[in-house]
C-alpha cells in the first residue's frame, strides 16, 4: 500500500493514518484524484437507455435534444431532493420518538422531562398546553404527542397543500418574499416526490422551473429537517449548554467500554443513553475488567450529544471525530461496538472493523452497512435492541485483540490509546440559539453593540461537510476559519467542520491570539473563543435561528445582515440541500468547489446572479482561501454600509 494521503489540517491526526499499516479515504483520494470533467460539469445523463450521453461544445444535446442546462438542472434537483429526503427522514422518525415519549409518559403517568423545551415549542406552534399546570404529566404528555402530531402531518401533505407550520417558524419579512415567488413548499415528502417524478427522462426540460423548486425543498428542509428536529431533540433528550470539553481521539479511554456512535438520529440513542446511567451496567462493565461503559462521540450524532455533554458527562465520553477521522477511531484499537442509524457512516470503516474484529450493529435500514447487523429501531423493541447493544459492547472490549491492546484485556491491566494526546483537552462545546442567548444575558444587544461599534464587523457561518478534496481534510475549513478571525469576522460553526476546527484548536481559548484586535477584545471580555461550536450539521438551523433574531432585533430582513455563509468543504447531496435553504434566505452562500452545473450557463447564471433579484441571496465559488475571505469582508463592509454602520 502507497504511504500517499491527501494533507489534513489535523497533523498529527495525518501522520497517524500514514503510520496505520491500513487503507482509509485518505489514502484512496490520491488514487480517485483525477475526475470526470463530464461529471463535474454535470453535464452527463444517463437516465434512459440511450445513454450515457455526454455534453460537450461539439455534441451540445442528447439523443433526446435534452441540452445541457436540462440535463444539469434535472442532476442538481435530483440531488437536492435527495438530500432533503435524508433530512426529512430524519425530522419524521423525530416527531415519531416524540410522539413515543408522550405516549409513555401518559401511560406511566409522568412528566416530561425536559418541560421548558416543550413548552417553548408549544407556545411557537400554538399547541394550548404551556406547561403551566400544577403537576404538569398528562397534560405534558398530551402536548408532545400534539406536537408530533402536527409536524407528522405538515410532512406527509400532499404537494399541492402548503405547510401549516412553515407560517409559525418563519421570519415574517422572509415569508413574504417566499409567498410572492411562490415558492411556499408543499409537505415535504410529495415535495420529494415531486422532484423525482418531474426529473425523470423526457419530463420537465425548464431549467428555471428546477431550480425554483430547489428553493422550495430548501425551505421545508431548513424549517423541518433543521429546525423543528433540534427543537423536538431538546425535548427528547436535553438542551445544549456551554461547556468547555476535552475532544480528539484523546477523549477515548481504552479501559472502558467504548462504543463508537456514528449518524444524525440523536434520539434513537436515548434509551441506550439512559440504561448506560444505570449502576446496574455500569457494574457490569467492571465485571469484564473496565472502569465502565461510555459512548464515544463521531460524526454528527456525537457532535450532538457533545453539545448536550452538561447532561451526559457520566456515558459520554466526548467527540473523537467528523467523518473522516472515523476510520482513525477505530484504528486506535479501544472500540468495542460500533452502533450506526445515518449518513456520514463511510463504508470505508467496514474492512477495517472486519479486520479487528469489530461488531457492527445499525439501527436504520437506509443506512444498513455490509457486515453490519441490522435491529431496527422501534418503540415496542427499544429495550431488547439496548440490552443487545450493551451485550455486544461488553463482549467485545474481553474480545479486543491482544496485538492491538498491548495487552490481555484482563482485570486490572493496563490497556493504551496511541492517540491519546490528540485534540484539546478545553475546547467549547454548546452554543445554540439559546445557550447563547443566556451567555450574553439574556439579550442579543451585546452582540449587536459590538458589530455596530465595529469591533465585530460581522458573523461568517463557516458550516457543513469534511471533504478532501477542497486542499485535503479541514485544510480550507481551518484556513478559511483562521483568516476571518484575523478580520474581526466572529466565526460560529455546525458540522463535520466542526470537528476539523476543534481538533485544530480554533475553538479553544488559545485561539484568540489569532484575533484582529477587536475581535480578540471582545472574546476576552466574555470569556469565549472567537470560532463558536454549535454542533452537528442539524444545528445549521439553530445558526439560522441566531440570524432570524438579529434581523428581528434590528428590524431588517436576512439580505441586509452583515452576515455570510460558507460550506467550504460540503460533501453530501444534504448539503446541498442545506445550501437552497441558505439562498432561499438571502444570504450569501460561499463553497470552496462548485456544485456539479457548471455545464449549464444557465445554473450558473441564476444561483450567481439572477438569485439576488429573486431570494436576495447569492453563490459564490471561490476556492482559494485568502481570496474567499476577502470576498466575504467585502460583502460585510457593504452590508454595514446599507445598514449605516
């Protein structure tokens, strides 16, 4: 096997999987490095047998006479609608857990738990129980069961119907531009389906029309699989709070019980979550000679339960990794169970569990992996698939191979983690739309002085994917993060980015030194790094949710915030999808690699341009960091301009 790996920002983190003896991603991106210019440019089709046709200058359409801005309107709708479905699925089997905890909770005759989180989304969809009743249980439970209730049904309308709850979620000044080009998104499934039936060969050929309705799957997935999931994952498992928290794989204890959790599907978690706290399972991880059983943060999930770490510091032993950094996880030889339910499960860390003898378990058949064991999550069947997760754990930390442990796996004796002084041991974990709130004093006003005093000139949301492609792994991410801070640009950030960032050190407090001078004054008077951890790609919706109360503090609209975002490193068709909900907001969209319709003048006319007439928003390409960064000062200058900054 070659010694070649694409760069990481992360080098230690690199210089670990040079020395792996294995094969991961990182090694398989030098050999997949040379790609298909068709493809790029999204101009090859091959959706009926007449196909693959390629469009070129000398061949500009297809059998059919489908040309190029068809053929590459028809591939980008395509993977928006597929990565609204993933988020869309996510947001359904939500509601679903919701709707199970309401249930059990009337049946038992027991409150909520987490009853400010429910009443707070009560009262913004106008469910009548405010949580204000003396004992609070079966009135409680019937308000989560009204809440699931309403979002099941708003995603299962049909097209033509449109979203009830969209009205109640929505900034009201946004709202009126969506309703003037009509792009109010009908449920979200048909929506879907829609897109699916509308790309299909010799269908739909207006290029405007898909991209019109790319905008709409970016609303309902930024106001449903975003938004609404975080808020019915704070009732189900918790609220994020700040922490400061150690991350990297240094977080990986190797005499525990570790099991590695990897997806978006917090709350498929939160009975395994609840039975770990249980002395009963934590004395019988003693018994096969560990300390205890933890969960060990990857990926989304674990970036979710990093924010909500306040509540889960006895299992939860912190966030090793984004996607990438995965198949390290594993190579670190301490995990004993590796339980899955989503994407961002790269099939890459399959030979390698193969190869250590790692048990797989998935929770969710659409992410079903080759060798792993498929349980399906249900209600009726949550305690037999917990008891089995827990029962494949301990299992296999008495099976953990010798050669990879440096030792039997023993009482008593002593086990080790190669990497167990990656990552930081301090580095900020838990900021939300409330969380932040809460740290400014219960007013956005500070933030708002400090922007208008200049010392902040703006916020950039550096979020989304890892790729490899964009200068390696985290390369741009890091990079780009680091020369805004020195611009005074405040960086909050959700994703697999965050990942990158934290294991670099960005948001630790060290970080302030890479400040410009206001910027750093700021960060030094509230005590917080100047790049903020605000979780999995979910939490995308909560950095939008910030943006919608600082233009209802200043009453603006979005377009006229000192305010960009940037994907630098987006990798999945949910990205995407992300990225119509950013345009269909109006703010200016940064990726660091085109999407895949360069082919098309037109696409590439209409998201760069033509977008600012209609949504206010705009996409811009840009894939050399320095250059990005100013591109963005220049936006904010010109937003505090327009807002007499």
């Amino acid at each position: 096997m070659s010694d070649l790996i694409c760069s990481s920002a992360d080098k230690p983190l690199e210089n670990f999987l040079k020395e792996c003896g294995e094969e991961t991603s990182h090694h398989r991106m030098i050999t997949q490095q040379n790609k298909c210019g068709y493809g790029l440019g999204g101009v090859c089709c091959r959706l009926c047998a007449n196909g693959p046709c390629r469009l070129s200058p000398s061949k500009p359409k297809g059998v059919c006479g489908a040309d190029a801005d068809t053929i590459a309107c028809r591939n980008f709708l395509r993977q928006v609608a597929a990565g609204s479905g993933c988020y869309t699925h996510v947001a359904e089997n939500t509601a679903k857990r919701l709707r199970e905890l309401g249930e059990e909770c009337k049946r038992e005759n027991r409150k909520v738990k987490n009853k400010e989180s429910l009443s707070r989304l009560a009262s913004v969809l106008g469910i009548a129980c405010k949580g204000e009743c003396a004992s609070c249980t079966s009135c409680c439970a019937d308000s989560a069961i009204q809440i699931a209730d309403a979002v099941l049904e708003d995603l299962r309308k049909p097209y033509e119907e449109k979203m009830e709850l969209l009205k109640k979620l929505a900034l009201p000044k946004r709202l009126e531009v969506w309703e003037k080009l009509n792009i109010l998104p009908g449920g979200a499934k048909d929506e879907i389906f829609n897109a699916v039936v509308k790309t299909s060969t010799n269908l739909n050929s207006d290029p405007a029309d898909m991209l019109l309705q790319c905008l709409r799957l970016g609303i309902s997935t930024g106001n449903y699989g975003l938004i609404l999931t975080n808020l019915m994952n704070d009732i189900i498992m918790s609220t994020p709070q700040i922490t400061m928290d150690p991350v990297g794989l240094r977080v990986i204890d190797p005499n525990y019980v570790n099991i590695m959790i990897t997806g978006h599907q917090q709350s498929m978690f939160a009975d395994l979550q609840g039975k770990l706290e249980t002395e009963i399972i934590q004395k019988s991880a003693e018994l096969v000679g560990a300390k205890g059983i933890r969960l060990v943060g990857c990926t989304c999930v674990g970036q979710d339960y990093q924010a909500r770490s306040a509540s889960y510091k006895n299992v939860f032993c912190g966030h090793a990794g984004n996607n990438y950094t995965s198949e390290a996880v594993l190579m670190t030889g301490c995990i004993d169970l590796v339980v899955s339910e989503f994407n961002c499960t790269i099939p890459g860390i399959e030979p390698i569990c193969e190869k250590l003898g790692i048990p797989m378990l998935c929770l969710d058949d659409v992410a079903k992996k080759a060798n792993a064991k498929l349980m399906p999550y249900s209600a009726e069947q949550k305690e037999e698939i917990t008891g089995h997760i827990i029962s494949e754990a301990l299992c296999g930390f008495k099976n953990r191979k010798k050669e990879l442990t440096g030792s039997c796996p023993g009482k008593g004796e002593k086990r080790t983690n190669p990497m167990c002084d990656h990552g930081y041991e301090k580095s900020i974990t838990g900021l939300s739309e409330l969380s932040l709130l809460n740290a400014l004093g219960g007013s956005l006003q500070p933030l708002i002085d400090a922007i208008a005093s200049g010392k902040i000139k703006g916020i950039a949301a550096v979020v989304g994917c890892s790729n490899l492609r964009a200068k390696g792994h985290d390369v741009f991410t890091v990079e780009l993060a680091k020369e805004l801070v020195k611009k005074d640009i405040l960086v909050l950030s959700a994703g697999c980015t965050c990942g990158g960032l934290e294991n670099c050190g960005l948001m630790t407090m060290e970080a302030i030194e890479l400040c410009g001078d206001g910027l750093k004054e700021v960060c030094c008077a509230l005590g917080v790094p100047p790049v903020l951890n605000f979780g999995p790609c979910l939490a995308i919706g909560r950095v939008e949710m910030v943006a919608c109360e600082l233009a209802k503090a200043l009453d603006v609209d979005l377009p006229q915030l000192p305010v960009v975002v940037s994907a630098p490193q987006w990798l999945e068709e949910q990205a995407l999808a992300d990225g119509a909900y950013a345009l269909a907001l109006g703010l200016p969209l940064h990726l660091a690699l085109a999407p895949f319709v360069t082919g098309s003048k037109v696409a590439v006319s209409v998201l760069t341009e033509g977008m600012k007439k209609l949504t206010g928003g705009q996409l811009i390409i840009e894939g050399e960091v320095e250059a990005a960064a100013d591109t963005f000062e220049e936006i904010i200058l010109e937003k505090r301009k327009g807002l007499g900054l």
